[in-house]
C-alpha cells in the first residue's frame, strides 16, 4: 500500500525515527489496516529518498512493537494497531469495542474461594470471607492481548463462563445494577512470568504493563480487586496532565 508520509530533513529528529513515527501514525489512524502490505524497503528508499539501512531500520521498530510482521513471499505487512487505553474507569472490552477492535474473551476460572489476606484487605471484607475469583485471557481477534485476575465480594453477582466469554465483566456487573463510581488504581511493569508469556504468546521476560485496581460502587463499597497484565507491544495507557 503507497502512503504519502512527511519527513523533515531539517529536523535533528533521525529519519529513521522519523519514518518509524509516521508509519505508526498511519497504522493507528486506520490508513494501514491490519493485512494491508506495505510498500517494499527499495520501494520505499526510492520514493522518499532514504538509504535502504535506514528503511530498515524504521520498519525493523515496528516489527519490534509487534505493529508490522516481515513474512517470507509476502511482503512486510500490517499486524494491528496498538490499543491505546485513557485512564479512565473503563474495561479493556468496552475499550476494545468502543475502538472497532474485535475482544474476544477466554475464560481459564471462575471458582468461589476464601479471601487471601491482600483480597481481603482490598475489598474490605474479613480474611477467609467468600470471594468470586475470575482469570481470563483477553484478546483482540487472534491476538493474546491481557491476563486479568478479579476478585469480587461473594454477594455481588453470580455469573457463567458463557457470559463472561461473550460480554465484558463491567457490562455484566451494569446490568446486574452495580454502579461503579471510582476507583484507585496503580501502573507498573514488569517481565513476564514462564505462565504469563505461554497465555499471551510472547518471551519469557517480554516487558508487560501491570494495573493493579480497587473499584467502589456508588454507595462507597468496594466491589472489585483486579490484577492484569498486558502486553506491552500492543497496549499502553494514555492520560492528560494539567499544571496545577
């Protein structure tokens, strides 16, 4: 596929980063959809007037963040867009619909236990308490996209696997009446686990981003501790900054 991309051979910026930048630009904004081939590395040189090095290199940064794939025969084509989530009270499957993405949800849990003692604490409720325990992997089509584990109070909502796998938790708790109002929720990361990198199909010690959140219902219970992890390739978390 032939885009007109903009370099700036003025700019310190190097052209390499710069055409990596671009043709991510592309990649989110749907001009290059996922399938789509791009041009070849001389193809590109010529047209644009750049080394073959520095092509590759620019094409290599994306095959790196799992944006592009280089398949023999076929060309260098287009994997997906990285979704990129605002920090918002939100779930991944209403972010994934909301962005015309494909999630798609298998369930490896759903087991009623004992709360541990960080469960506990987190929601509240006395150590040993009845807790709903969840483990999913979402994906967004074909693709492993997070590993999330929830822990709800006993009493809040009774669920099946077939539910959980064709609707997101967050919708299933609204329709039960559970209004979500806040939640505290930290950011971190971290290499991933021999388990988690066999569930999300990456390298073991692959970067992943973690969210840890406490969610609270309207009247200032909390009805949610979750812990996922997500592919870093694929999946970054955006915010606003305001000058206080």
């Amino acid at each position: 596929m032939t885009l007109d991309l903009v370099l700036d051979r003025r700019s310190p910026v190097p052209l390499y980063y710069q055409l990596s930048q671009e043709l991510e630009r592309a990649i989110s904004a749907g001009e290059l959809k996922p399938g789509d081939r791009i041009e070849t590395e001389v193809e590109i040189s010529e047209r644009y007037g750049l080394s073959r090095p520095t092509v590759r290199q620019a094409i290599q940064e994306l095959v790196n963040k799992g944006l592009l794939v280089r398949r023999r025969g076929v060309g260098t084509q287009v994997v997906h867009a990285q979704l990129r989530r605002p920090v918002e009270l939100t779930s991944l499957y209403d972010d994934l619909t909301r962005a015309k993405h494909e999630p798609r949800t298998t369930v490896l849990k759903l087991a009623r236990q004992r709360a541990k003692p960080v469960v506990a604490e987190s929601l509240n409720i006395d150590e040993g308490a009845e807790v709903l325990y969840l483990e999913r992997v979402r994906f967004d089509g074909a693709q492993p996209l997070a590993l999330m584990h929830n822990w709800l109070p006993g009493d809040l909502i009774d669920t099946t696997i077939e539910e959980l796998e064709s609707a997101g938790l967050y919708e299933l708790l609204r329709r039960s009446g559970v209004q979500m109002r806040i939640a505290n929720q930290r950011i971190g990361a971290r290499g991933a686990s021999t388990a988690e990198a066999r569930l999300l199909k990456v390298k073991s010690g692959a970067p992943l981003l973690t969210m840890e959140r406490i969610t609270f219902d309207d009247t200032g219970r909390a009805i949610e501790y979750a812990t996922h992890s997500y592919r870093a390739d694929s999946y970054s978390f955006e915010t606003t900054l305001v000058e206080r």
